[in-house]
C-alpha cells in the first residue's frame, strides 16, 4: 500500500511540474511587462508548442513541411526551416504560429523574430482568434520581405480587446514556396528597448514560463 501511494504521489509531482510547462504563461494580464508570452521560442525543445498549417488540412491548395535545422541557428543550437512544396499566392493559406495566446485591451504588444531564407520572400505577422469567426486583431497585418542573411524583424500593435488564452501569433506565409528559417520568435507586452544580438543562447530554459528569470534579464535585451 505504501509503495503505491508513493508511486502516485510521485505520478503526481511529474503531472503537475508537467502541467506547469503547458499553455500560456499566466492568467489574463497578470504577466510582467516584457515578459516573454510564448513558449519554446527559440525551437531548442524541437516543435514543441508550435503549430504547421501547412494548406493541406482544408483544401486550400498549399503545401509547407517543417523541421528542426541545427546547421545554422541564429541563437543557440536549433533553428525553425520551414519548407515550401507549393504555394497559393494567397497568404493565409498557411501559416505557422503557436496557439492559446494571450492579450490584454489597451496594452501595446510586439511580435520580435529573426529570419532568413533561401532567396527573398515575403511573410506576414498573423494575429487571430483560434476559432470562427476568426477575427484578426490588428487588420492585415504587417508584411516582410525576408532576405538570405539572418535579420531581426519586429511589429508592435495595440490590443483592442481581451484574449485569454484564445488566439494564435504566427506567420502567414503562403504567398511564397521559398523555403526559409525562424528563430527567437518572441511576443510580449511593450516594446524592446535592445536587440537580441549576444552569441550565447538567451540565458532561460527553453521550456520554462519565464517569470522570474526573464524578470532578471529583460532589463539588458529590451
């Protein structure tokens, strides 16, 4: 009996630390201004919260693979490629983003990445409510032509509504079958005050929710 108590208490440790890793960061706008509001941004724990539609899944026409490149990161060991078979020509057709986001009315947000492709092609921030009707949140969003060097991009948008968890931050990015690569992709309430240029990784735990280490070094990168 005392073994199987111990074993579900343990069970249970491992279910709650793991659970502690899930999701979105806290609740409703109760995160610290620059405080990172996705996970694994830097792809150092693989795909893990990240999500490929890739325009097969509804008729769409467009085609898109994904995969980790550990060949030439911006940041630390991994890099995001995102793989063009065929494109629409119609943005939205495909995207990758993370889901279950969060934003609060009022506040500034700002969608900060590095990037780079095979030759220049052109993405599109895509900020919208997961499910119909499928509202995007700050019009068409902004456009970038990505280049064959690694460059940071960057958009800030003023919430006008709150999202609790309930909305996506990603790229559409079906206007174009050039293959390319993401890293670093952050999203949080204010604007940067610095680039992420160091060589080293960015000093948190790829899986973490970043409260307190992020509170320690925000004040140096933004």
């Amino acid at each position: 009996m005392y073994r199987k108590t111990l074993l579900y208490a343990v069970l249970m440790s491992l279910f709650i630390g793991f659970s502690a890793y899930s999701g979105t960061v806290q609740n409703l706008g109760k995160w610290e201004k620059g405080e990172l509001l996705l996970e694994n941004y830097s792809f150092e724990d693989d795909l893990a919260a990240w999500t490929l539609e890739d325009g097969t899944c509804c008729d769409r026409g467009g085609e898109y693979r994904w995969e980790i490149d550990r060949k030439n990161p911006q940041h630390g060991d991994k890099s995001l490629k995102v793989i063009g078979v065929k494109a629409t020509g119609t943005n939205w057709h495909a995207k990758v983003k993370q889901l279950d986001v969060s934003m609060k009315a009022t506040k500034d947000y700002t969608i900060i990445f590095w990037a780079r492709a095979e030759k220049q092609r052109e993405v599109s921030i895509n900020v919208q409510l997961q499910h119909d009707p499928w509202t995007t949140f700050h019009g068409n969003g902004k456009n970038f032509n990505f280049t064959e060097e690694w460059a940071e991009y960057s958009f800030t948008f003023l919430a006008g509504v709150d999202i609790d968890r309930d909305m996506w931050v990603g790229l559409a990015i079906a206007q174009s079958d050039v293959d390319f690569w993401l890293d670093n992709f952050r999203y949080f309430e204010g604007e940067p005050k610095d680039d992420m240029t160091l060589d080293e990784p960015f000093p948190v735990d790829a899986k973490e929710k970043l409260t307190t280490q992020w509170a320690s070094v925000k004040t140096d990168r933004f």
